[in-house]
C-alpha cells in the first residue's frame, strides 16, 4: 500500500502539505544530491523506469546508474541516514550524488550483528554496522571490476571504481555502474573484500550535508504524524491515568451523535475514540465518561517510591556483579574511609513528536507505520496481537521526531492495530501530549552509596559501589534480565578505565508500581554523575587538582589520558579561569566512546548559575562525520544540562504529575552556552557510538563546577529542587 496525501478533506493546502504531496508523486526527493524515496513506494516506481539489479541485501543499482542504498537504521535526528550509507558509498566508489536511500524491512539481513536483533539505540548503530557497510560497500566494488575487467579482458588489479564508474588505467575506458550491474550480480561475492585505507577515504571522515535536512526545512519529511493511506481514519485515545488501572465502563452512546464518530474501542487499559478526523476523535475523547479502577498504586507517590530506594539502599540481600581485587577489601581497615549518597531523577522521554502509528489490519494481515525504534519487536507483538505469522505483517518506519528510546517500545502501535481492527479499516492513532507524557515508560531513578578506602598517603585504594534501580532493560530486551540483575543499570560503575586496586559493585533490582525503561544514555547517564562526583569529593578531600587527580588515577592509558588532557587544553584549564568563574571536570567511558566535559560557570547572584562555556572531547576511535558528531554532542550537552536544572517526572496519587511543556521544563534556546566540541581519532576498536555520549559527563563537570564555586556539593538531580536556576 503505498503512502499518499489525503487531500479530500482539505479546504486550505498548506505549503508542508503541498510538499509531501509533490514528493510522493514524484517517486522522490533529491536532498544535498541524494535522491531520498518513501520507503513504502521505494524500488517499485524505480523499476518502472529503470531496471534495478541487487547486489546484496544493501545495494541495488539501475541501468541509469542510480545506487540504491538500503538503511537498516531509524532515523531520529541522529544523522545515521547518512553516516551508514556514506561508508558503503566511500567502499564501493559511488557518486554519492547519484545514491538514493530506501528504508530496510523486517529481515534478518538486517539486524544488528553484534546482538542480531533489528533495533536502533543504545549507541549501537555505528559499532555494529560501519564495518558491515564497508564490507559490503567493498564487495560490490569488486563484483563490477571484475565484471568489467571480464568485458574487456583485462586484469582487474589494472581497474578501479570511483564516481560510480569503472575505469582501465592504462587505456581510460569506463562502464558506468548501470552498464555492469547485471554481470556483477552473476558473480560471487567476495567473502573478504579489499578495504580501502583511511587515506582512500573521500566520504568517511567528511562533514556532509545530512540527507534528510532539506525535507526537514522545506516540510515534506515524512513523519509518523504525516503518513495517510487511502480511506484512513482517526484515533485519540485515553489510558487510565494511574498505573496499572484498569477501565471498569464507559458510555459509548454519551457520543454517538458527535460528528464524524464511527466508534468507541477497549485497548490495553483504555479506550480509543475512532472518528473521521483526528479533532473530531479528540472532541468526542474529551466528552466522553470513563470510569477507571485505579488498583494497586493508587497511593503510589514520589515520597512512598523514594522510600523504597533509602529501604533497599539500607538493606542486605545484594547481587554482586563486578569484582576486581579483593572484594572484602574495605573490611580490612583504612586510613580514611569516605562514604557519600547520590540520587538521580525519574525522566521522561518527551519526544517532541508523541507516539503515534498507521495501521491498517486486514483479514490475514497488517501494514504498519510508525516511527518506531524497534522494527523486529513491533512486528513480534503484532503477530502475537492479531495471531498471524510474523511475515503476513509489514512494518514501514517513517522518520522520528525523537526517539531516545521511547520507541523502541510498541504500546502505541498496539492501540492502532487493535482499533483498525475494532473498524475494519486504516487507522491513524496519536497521543496527545498530556498522554504522552503522562503514560511515559520512565528512565528509572537511581540511588548511590560509594565508600572509599583511603591509605595514609591519600591514595584510594578500594572502592565499593552499591545502587538500586528498577530494570532497564525489561521492555525492550527481556532475555538480558534476570529476578536480580539487569545489566544495563550497572553501566558505567563496572567498566570504569580508573586504576583503583580493589572495585566492588553491589546491585539491587527494586520492584515498583512505576513503568521504566531505558532512555537516553542507559545505565551511564546516573551512574557517571554518581561517580565523578564522588571522584571530585576524593580529589578535594585529598587536596589535590580534580583533572590532575583523574589524571593519575588513570594510571598509563594513554587514549584516556589524551581525552582528559585535550579537554584541560582547550578549557584552558591550567592557565585558571578568569575572576568569579569556576570550572569542574568529568571524564567517563561510555558506549566504548571516552568523553570529557569542563564546564565554566559564574554564581551572579545566590542560587543563580551563569554557564559561559562548555568544553567537550570525545575519542569514539575513528569520527565518522565530524558535523554530524558535533552536532550530536552539541544537542546532548542541552539535554544533558536540561536533565541537570529542570527536568524531572514526580508521582502523586499513583499517576504522573507533568503533563506538558510548561511543567516538565527543558533548556530554552536563550539558556544554552557556546559549546566547544573537539575530537581525538585514536583508531581505537571497536568504534564507539556518539548518540548518547554528549549528556553522560557534562551533568558531574556542572555539579563539580558548582562546588567550586559555592563549596556546597549537590548529590541530587535536578538542582532546580535546592533552588537552584539557570542565569
């Protein structure tokens, strides 16, 4: 079913919907030079004008020299749409100018090879995919000069393949890719391809415009909230609002006669009002009486959740993950013995684009669209949902407008699916925002308590981690959980490239009424701001420089070394911050990317923090697009810096107290600092990711700074609850 314009009902064409419009009919739209098509129109319209041979599972080309380019990866914002495909284009010596993008479907082809699971998050995307795009970027290359050498009976050693042709060095002959492709495709492909050397590199490496900014601007993007299929029709939907509640009735004749009303449906804990517009679902939604069975939580409170951590935190019964050294080494007796407590925030997800979903359900299948994260696990629970084998149900990605993993998740595709059903026909569920984020699935709060042996010449000698947190992992990757233990929540406190002799970490996995699951830096984000945190407390109670600390504590790693000490440069950390401004310092490795954070603040009046800069390094090992990096870092240092001051999800009556923009605060574009982003490309393997690293140091290098300025340690997020606010 191929994705169009509804127009019929529309008495005024806006210029976004004039532009999706004319892209669809057009089969495409060229962005930066890079033909970007619809995924659900994609290689049909194409073969109706050219002839199109697959190579792999990731390449295709046509007789008009076209390269098709296949991206297993959502895109939310992150760049990937063009970081992936530019590393298969660089391998094969396409004209990327001449490459178009087509979204991949559910196939095992492609999922992740590192875990073999079709998902995108967790940073994940660059590690596990950009040798696998080489690879296979390489193989086509010598596919078609070896089909070419054949045709001119030459040795292919005296071909080579640049701007999407293939030339004979000697005599100059060239075959466009187009003319070849056929050929190739009858040839087998080679197992280990040639890759090309970093000083072949034309794309890699290279700031490019990013494929899908143009649409973006001009308006005809394709988003969840854009797609329309013949004879859709709409959804609003309201769950009860406290967790786990169940609805015990409604009155569906209350709005039989509201315009446009063709429905009410039971979902999971709610009901959906299908009608003809989405407006007319969300009036009926709104005059509609439901009543809930509130159940277990309902007394559940940000007071009655807290004391669950401080009785976990207080009490035995510990998972012990991580030892290195002698476990019991704090038992033995110390010289000084520090101990400090850290919490971190529930957050929200907010998305600035809430769920939805396109489904259309018919007798033995299911299309899908949705802009989902997770593409395999939404198509396991439709096919469970429905009971319909897994390959009777398609699934479309659109672009994400915001996914930090939220959308990994398929609670909003179900309420589309069930409610096409329910009527027999397509339908467009969206959430409001209120339902959005009040029926979020929660980055968990976490809380610390580390204890650090200290010997008598101030140098650490054991540490013991202890932290409780609900399961991560529990929605979006069951099988990795345990009664006890969800790996995840203990990211960044076990893999630490710090050179303390003896490291214990104890973990409880708490039970509450509170749906979480992972967001944007996993189990790093809270567990690195516990930790450089304390590192901070250590260095200070030792008397010693916070970087230079870190420094020897890092013992010879020389690439962390260099992370650390790029970021005292260029913070200009020991010429000293000029009067009235302090800066803190963090460092962490995090995603297999090593990052480091200064932040210079000035305290302009009491309980008023002025931010001036911020300095960022990071080292994924090789910087694939460094606009597109920097970018990203950028964008996590505002996140990051949001999740410091102002943002938190608080719980009363068993439900979520924030229910828009106005109350779960985030930065504004006034508040944000000049940002300094510099990278290190050590060439270290494996790769790292850059998505989620840009939050994970920023938020302790602020608290640390804080200290310096004001001598008060803050060991719980956001500030804004100590009084404290943005200058």
């Amino acid at each position: 079913m191929a994705i169009q314009l509804d127009l019929d009902d529309m008495t005024v064409s806006s210029r976004r919907q004039f532009m999706i419009s004319s892209t669809l009919a057009a089969g495409g739209l060229l962005l930066h030079g890079v033909l970007v098509e619809p995924a659900a129109a994609a290689g049909a319209q194409v073969a109706q004008a050219q002839r199109e041979t697959t190579l792999s599972a990731w390449l295709k080309i046509s007789t008009d020299n076209m390269i098709t380019i296949v991206s297993s990866q959502a895109e939310m914002g992150q760049g990937i749409q063009t970081t992936l495909p530019a590393a298969l284009a660089d391998e094969l010596g396409a004209d990327w100018s001449r490459v178009r993008l087509e979204n991949a479907p559910v196939a095992p082809a492609y999922r992740n090879p590192r875990i073999n699971w079709q998902f995108t998050g967790n940073s994940e995307s660059t590690t596990a995919f950009f040798d696998l795009m080489r690879e296979m970027g390489a193989a086509g290359r010598e596919m078609l000069i070896a089909a070419a050498a054949a045709r001119w009976s030459v040795d292919p050693g005296t071909c080579r393949a640049e701007q999407s042709h293939v030339i004979h060095s000697s005599t100059g002959r060239r075959l466009s890719f187009g003319e070849l492709a056929e050929a190739a495709a009858t040839l087998k492909r080679p197992e280990k391809p040639r890759l090309k050397s970093p000083s072949e590199w034309t794309l890699i490496g290279t700031a490019l415009p990013r494929i899908e900014s143009t649409a973006k601007v001009n308006g005809s993007a394709i988003y969840g909230m854009d797609v329309t299929v013949p004879g859709m029709v709409y959804a609003a939907v309201k769950t009860s609002p406290v967790f786990g509640g169940t609805v015990t009735k409604y009155d569906r004749e209350s709005i039989r006669q509201f315009p446009g009303v063709m429905d009410v449906v039971a979902i999971p804990n709610g009901v959906a009002v299908v009608a003809r517009s989405y407006w007319q679902a969300r009036t009926a939604l709104d005059a509609l009486h439901v009543e809930f069975d509130d159940r277990a939580n309902a007394s559940l409170s940000s007071e009655t959740v807290r004391g669950q951590y401080q009785a976990a935190l207080a009490g035995d019964s510990w998972h012990t993950p991580h030892v290195t050294g002698d476990r019991d080494a704090l038992t033995r007796g110390f010289a000084t013995t520090i101990s400090h407590d850290y919490e971190s925030q529930f957050l929200a997800h907010a998305t600035m684009e809430p769920m939805n979903c396109t489904a259309s359900v018919t007798a033995d299948a299911c299309d899908v669209w949705a802009p989902t994260q997770g593409q395999e696990l939404t198509q396991i629970v439709v096919s469970q949902l429905l009971g319909i084998p897994k390959e009777k149900i398609a699934i479309h990605r659109t672009l994400l407008g915001g996914g930090f993993g939220r959308r990994l998740v398929a609670d909003f595709v179900v309420h589309a699916v069930v409610a096409s059903k329910a009527v027999a026909a397509p339908v467009k569920v969206i959430w409001s925002r209120e339902e959005d984020m009040q029926h979020d699935i929660y980055r968990p709060a976490v809380a610390h308590r580390i204890t650090a042996g200290i010997d008598a010449r101030g140098r650490v000698q054991a540490i013991a981690h202890k932290l409780v947190s609900p399961s991560i992992l529990q929605f979006v990757y069951p099988p990795a959980v345990t009664d006890t233990y969800d790996p995840s929540c203990c990211e960044g406190v076990i893999e630490t490239r710090y050179r303390i002799p003896n490291v214990r970490v104890d973990f409880k996995l708490l039970k509450i009424g509170v749906p979480t699951s992972v967001l944007r830096t996993t189990g790093f984000g809270p567990n690195v701001f516990a930790l450089e945190s304390f590192i901070d407390e250590l260095a200070h109670a030792k008397g010693q420089d916070p970087y230079q600390y870190r420094r020897e504590l890092l013992g010879d790693d020389a690439r962390a070394r260099g992370v650390l000490d790029m970021a005292a440069e260029k913070s200009g950390w020991t010429s000293g911050a000029q009067p009235g401004r302090y800066r803190g310092i963090a460092f962490c490795e995090a995603f297999r990317t090593l990052t480091a954070h200064v932040v210079e603040i000035s305290v302009a009046q009491q309980g008023v923090i002025k931010i001036h800069r911020v300095t960022c390094v990071a080292d994924p090992g090789t910087v694939l697009d460094p606009g597109i990096s920097a970018n990203s870092l950028e964008g996590g240092v505002a996140w990051g810096l949001s999740c410091a001051f102002l943002s938190q999800t608080t719980f009363a009556r068993g439900r979520t107290m924030e229910s828009n923009w106005h109350d779960y605060r985030v930065f504004r574009m006034p508040e944000m600092p000049p940002v300094d982003v510099h990278f290190v490309d050590s060439g270290a393997r494996p790769l790292g990711g850059i998505g989620e690293v840009g939050p994970v140091t920023v938020i302790p290098a602020l608290t640390n700074a804080i200290f310096q300025a004001t001598g008060q340690r803050y060991r719980s997020l956001p500030l804004s609850r100590h009084g404290l606010s943005i200058g």
